[in-house]
C-alpha cells in the first residue's frame, strides 16, 4: 500500500450483532473493555455480558442490539489502534450504515462517546416501542436479483404492505 493511501471506515447498522460479539477483543485490549465499563454505568447493565453470552432474543431486540453494536464497533477500533495504528491515522473518511452512523460520529470526535450512546439507547428504546406498537416486520434476503425479490414480494403480500427498502 503507498504511503498516500487513505483509509475508511464503515460501521455497521442492526442485524450484525451476534452473541459472542466483544468477547475477544474485550479479554485482550483494556481499552476495549473500558468501553464496555463505562456503556455498563450509561446504560445501568452489563452490556459485555449481555453481548458475549445473550441470550440472541435479548440482544436482537432493538432497544439493546442498538447500544451492543454502537460500543462494539468502538471496542473494534480500539484493536486497530493497537495492531495498525496508521490505519487509523491515515483514516480520511467514516461513515455508517443507520445507527453506525452515530460509531462514526463518535470516532470522528463530532460527538463524545458518552452523548453517543445515550442517543443510541434512546433511538433504540424508540425504536422498539414504535415496533411493538405496530404489526410489522423486516427481512434482509441475500444472493436474489431485485427481480426476484419483488417476484417475492407480489407473492406473499396479501392485504399487507410490502416492499424493497433498499
């Protein structure tokens, strides 16, 4: 790679998360783990607990996948600065996929990490009331064409709403 070469990062938007997330790079980089810590006293629970060993119901909901991913994508960065720290000194741009874009403001120092999350933990909780309140649903569907999918969705759709949202 030439000296020149610029970096970018892309954090990611709901529906990454996995149990077992943060668990390794939490045992191995302190700074990660002080992450973790200081989302627990934000937050008021254990969310290295609820990350690395679920349950997958609890993560996925919403109101806490939300903050999970927000403090993981951070914790990730906090390895890189320790394996390839000119990555992310040569970093010219950050971006996010939905609420990856609330990481990328915090790595970006737009805003402070604390502030993040607590904006994280609101759209989260936002987001599931609006969820529960309402009948509805998402599905990501990989290796289709778009033709395809609206095949799918012409299908399957009945009375209700359906569409491709992206």
């Amino acid at each position: 790679m030439s000296e020149t070469a610029k970096t970018a990062f892309l954090f990611p938007g709901q529906g990454a998360q996995t149990v077992g997330m943060g668990a390794a790079v939490c045992a191995e980089v302190p700074a990660a783990r002080a992450l973790f810590d200081r989302a627990a006293a934000v937050l008021g629970y254990d969310l290295l607990r609820l990350c690395t060993e679920g349950p997958a119901e609890e993560l996925d909901s919403t109101e806490y996948s939300q903050p999970a991913l927000f403090v993981a994508g951070l914790a990730a960065l906090e390895r890189l600065k320790e394996d390839a720290p000119e990555l992310v000194e040569r970093c010219a741009a950050t971006a996010g996929l939905s609420l990856g874009e609330y990481t990328a403001l915090v790595f970006a120092d737009v805003m402070d990490f604390e502030s993040g999350l607590r904006v994280v933990q609101e759209r989260g909780r936002a987001m599931q009331d609006a969820a529960e309140e309402e009948h509805g649903g998402m599905v990501s569907i990989l290796g289709l064409e778009r033709e395809q999918v609206e095949k799918l969705c012409e299908e399957v759709r009945g009375d209700w709403t359906l569409q491709i949202a992206n």
